[in-house]
C-alpha cells in the first residue's frame, strides 16, 4: 500500500520540475520577456503540463526572484534591475568564497569528475559551436551545475539551499542582457571556468578562490556594463514593444 501511495507523489514531483524547466526554456529562447505577463493556464498550454506543477513551478521561480505574481494581475517575468543585479553578485562571491575551504577538502572523485565533464561542455556550447539559443540554454544548465557542483562538494546542504536559488537567477539575467555574441567573452569565461576546474582538481583553495572571484567580477562587470544610461531606454521600449533583446 505504502508503495501506491508513493507514486503519485514522486510523479507529481517528476512534473513540477519539468514544469520548472520548461518555463526556464521558455525565458532563455526569449519566449518569456522581462515585462510580460503570463498565467498558469498559458503556461500549462505551452509547456504541455497540468495546472498544479505548473503553481509548483511558479512558486519556485517565484522564491528564486525570476517571477512575481500578482493577484489578478498574473505571472510576471521579472524586469531586469541593476541594484538587485550587485546584490546577487555579492552574494554570489560571499558564498562561493564560504564554501571553497570544505570543498576542496570534501569532493569526491565523481564530483570531481563531474566538474571536469561540465568543463568541456561549456566549451561546446559556448566556444565550439555556433551561438544558438539552444546552445545558449545548454549552456546555462551546465554553468549552474557546474558551480553548484563546487558548492555541493562543501557538504553543507544549506549553502547549497541558499547559492541555487540565486545562481540560477544571475544565469538568466546573463543572457536576457547580453548584446549579440562575443567570442572573445566565449573565449575568456572559458579560460576562467578552466581555471576554476583545474584549482579544484588540484584542491587548492587559495587558487580556487581567487579564480572564483576573478571569474565573479569579469561577469559582473559585463553585465552592469548593459545598465548604462544609453542602454535603459533600449531595456524600457523592449518592454513596452515586446520586442527581443539583441
């Protein structure tokens, strides 16, 4: 008996994180625009799901900062925000910073491994392939994971709690505001993600952690580099017209 009631509940929890994903897919091929307003009976057409992994999902999202919902005013993508954008990332380098020393020290051989993997298919997503939104999206699951990895091998379950649900977040905010693509940026995260896989090979923290940081602050300041006031106009009428971002 215990095994049938069990199913449901591992189904129902299998369909949230699809429903999870599919609304991630949906931002990053710019489907869902910083601005646009959505609902759950939209999205649960789109994605092809129901309407209560659909609410888990949006919850999700919602806690992460991705969404906000609004009463009758439904589910709304996030505008993109420089201050909350500087914010993250001094969470980010905080964190980061804070898990290194257990890291280095408690990674297992199949994490190790894993960060390795992820490596080099960042590379092919990013440096070895042509720039397509699919790619884009490859990308980013694998850069979330392959940070996530580094703070995992902390064992500290709660870092690991608070780091995803922002991690996630900047990715987006990554490339919902990134103008065309640069292969030399391609070229020089790449470096740094290497740099960072080799450190934590090496299990050295010092190492680790300044690659970290460097890698933290390039990013960042690509990103605040879009907050210039040439830009915010671009950001406002891309809103009001619906249009993609370059």
């Amino acid at each position: 008996m215990r095994k049938k009631t069990a199913r449901p509940v591992q189904a129902s929890s299998s369909a949230a994180v699809r429903a999870y994903d599919g609304i991630i897919d949906l931002v990053l091929h710019h489907e869902l625009r910083p601005g646009e307003r959505t609902s759950v009976n939209l999205l649960a057409k789109r994605i092809g799901l129901g309407r209560t992994p659909i609410k888990e999902a949006i919850t999700r999202l919602q806690t992460e900062g991705l969404l906000s919902v609004a009463g009758r005013s439904g589910t709304v993508v996030n505008l993109i925000d420089r201050e909350e954008t500087e914010k993250l990332f001094a969470l980010r380098r905080v964190l980061e910073d804070f898990a290194v020393d257990e890291a280095v020290e408690n990674a297992t051989s199949a994490q190790l491994r894993r960060i390795r993997e992820l490596t080099q298919e960042m590379r092919r997503h990013s440096v070895s392939l042509d720039n397509t939104m699919h790619s884009t999206a490859e990308f980013v699951r694998a850069n979330v994971e392959f940070h996530a990895t580094i703070v995992a091998a902390s064992g500290n379950r709660f870092l690991l709690r608070i780091y995803s649900q922002i991690q996630m977040h900047l990715q987006i905010v990554t490339y919902l505001v990134r103008r065309g693509y640069d292969p030399r940026a391609s070229e020089r995260r790449q470096r740094e993600h290497e740099e960072i896989c080799k450190a934590m090979t090496k299990r050295d923290a010092r190492m680790l952690k300044a690659a970290l940081r460097s890698h933290a602050r390039t990013t960042e300041e690509a990103i605040l580099k879009t907050f210039e006031p040439a830009v915010k106009p671009l950001l406002r009428n891309h809103v009001r017209q619906g249009s993609r971002l370059p």
